[in-house]
C-alpha cells in the first residue's frame, strides 16, 4: 500500500503520520512496522523520527498476524439463553471479550468454546461467535452467533439499529434533566490514539439517556444505544460533563472504585435469526454496584 504525503502531513514524524493515517492501528504498532522494515519512504528506509516533506512516497505492508490456537477454558460464564442460532452471555467486569494485543489468554471467547458447542466463524479464528463487543471494565449482556446465517442476522440488526440495548451508569454531578439525548461524532482522539473523542468529522454517535435516581454528587442514569460507536457511552457522558464513576481514561483524575467504571449493560433485545420472534433480556446489576449505590444512599 502507498501515499503521497500531502501538506497536513508535513513536518509530521513518520511514526505519528501513518498511526494518524491508518486509524484503526495504534502508534507503537506503526513503529513496530517501521522497525521491521514494512515502511519506506521514497524507497528507502527512514527512521521513525524522520521528518515527513510534501510530496514524499510513502510504501508499507502490514505486520503479519499472530498465529493463535484458541483453546476452552472454563471461566464459569453464565449463558442466559441459548438456541440453535444464538446464545446471551452475562460478562463478568475485568474480562476481555477477545484475543488482542496484550490478551491472549482467559477471554471470553475461551469461556465461549468451553461452554458452547457451535460458534459461527465468519469473523474468524481469534471472533468466533462474536457480534459486537462490550469494554474489559463494562459488564453485562452479549450477544453470541452459534452460526453465520445467525452472525450476519445480528450484525445486520446492529447496522440498521433494530436492537435494543440499554446501559445502566452511575455518572458524576447532577444531571438536572430527566432525559436527553447527546448527538455528537466520534473518532480517535487527534491528541491521543488509544482513546476516542467527540470530533467534528467523525462518525454519527447518538446516545439516549434518562435519570433514574439522582444522589448527593452522583446520578444514576439507564442509556440506550442508537449508534454502538467505540466508548460511546463513555465519551458522550464525559463530552456532557458527567463522566462515569471509575473511568479511568474519560473520567476524573481521582477515580472512586479499583475495578473501572460503573457501567452495565443490562438490557439487550433483539430479532431470532431464524423465527423473527423478538427476544428480550435483562440482568441483575453485578455486586459491586448495588453495594456502592447503598452507600450512597446513606451520604
């Protein structure tokens, strides 16, 4: 693959310019390209810090993909239902949905192999079964393709937003009204490519909410999903100034909890692949949570 290097790159260290360019790669993972020789400019290889001027050639491949054997493990998943086509799985918070840099082992898609007998595999060897995701600190309901006539059913149902999916957030302040709606773009944060942001020219982002129960300090709010963007509910919260309890990355400096932020999703519903019947569930608010709200209730 190549480009030319037009004038919003100029001056732009090599590195920095291609994590900017090929936005769903981090910056270590484009200096590991150029350390590997996958990089070159003007058909020759620069270094990393190597100024970029307009109208440089720039050539690079992909750094060839791990090779990983998946193997089940049983980590005690609670399945809440299961059919032919699909499967809900309650993820338990600290758990990694799957394989990634930095997690290879203990995902949910082991426990997923363990407990199941089909996945679908038309995402894949290291996203079997895996339809749409929920962060490592976030716990709550998934949906699991068993096949992929299921997998392409869900995933179109995700696309179009016939799903339903409804958060529950313990956010920091006050928020005054009873429901709202936040509407603002997202992409990776220019500043900081391990994060998202709200930026003019990204991706439509719209996110439902409504006050449950409001505390000294803290509100407790359900969210519902319109647009299932990266981080969403954490970068709009915080984009609104009400950013999660436990956040570490789009909350306060000073973070309430140990185990990241206090978010569930609690409801998910949507349409059988195979009968159109709809399907809806719910869940409990894991331990934790319920015991910080109590402790709330007596400030």
């Amino acid at each position: 693959m190549k480009f030319v290097v037009e004038k919003e790159y100029i001056g732009i260290r090599l590195d920095k310019a291609l994590s900017l360019l090929l936005k769903d790669k981090s910056r270590s993972y484009c200096l590991k390209m150029i350390e590997d020789k996958k990089v070159f400019v003007n058909e020759k290889l620069e270094k990393a810090s190597y100024s970029l001027k307009q109208g440089d050639l720039i050539e690079y491949e992909f750094l060839p993909e791990k090779s990983l054997e998946i193997e089940a493990k049983d980590l005690g998943l609670e399945i809440v239902y299961e059919d032919e086509d699909v499967a809900v799985v309650n993820k338990p918070k600290g758990l990694v949905v799957h394989p990634a840099c930095g997690n290879y082992e203990n995902t949910l898609v082991h426990g997923l192999l363990y407990e199941l007998d089909d996945l679908s595999t038309i995402n894949g060897t290291i996203r079997p079964g895996i339809v749409h995701r929920i962060d490592k600190d976030t716990s709550g309901l998934l949906m699991i393709a068993k096949n992929d006539k299921a997998s392409l059913s869900l995933t179109e149902q995700l696309k179009n937003h016939s799903c339903k999916r409804k958060y529950i957030a313990l956010v920091y302040g006050t928020i005054e009204e009873n429901k709202g709606k936040i509407h603002a773009p997202i992409a990776r944060d220019p500043s900081d490519r391990k994060k998202m942001a709200v930026v003019k020219n990204g991706k439509d982002a719209i996110t439902h909410f409504k006050v449950l129960k409001r505390y000294k300090g803290f509100t407790l709010l359900e969210c519902e999903l319109e647009t299932g963007r990266t981080h969403q509910i954490r970068v709009h919260l915080s984009y609104i100034d009400h950013p999660l309890v436990g956040d570490k990355v789009y909350g306060r400096r000073k973070v309430i909890g140990d185990s990241g932020q206090f978010l569930h999703a609690k409801v998910i519903g949507f349409s059988s692949p195979s009968t159109k019947k709809w399907l809806e569930f719910d869940s409990k608010l894991p331990d934790y949570f319920e015991d910080f709200l109590k402790t709330l209730e007596e400030i």
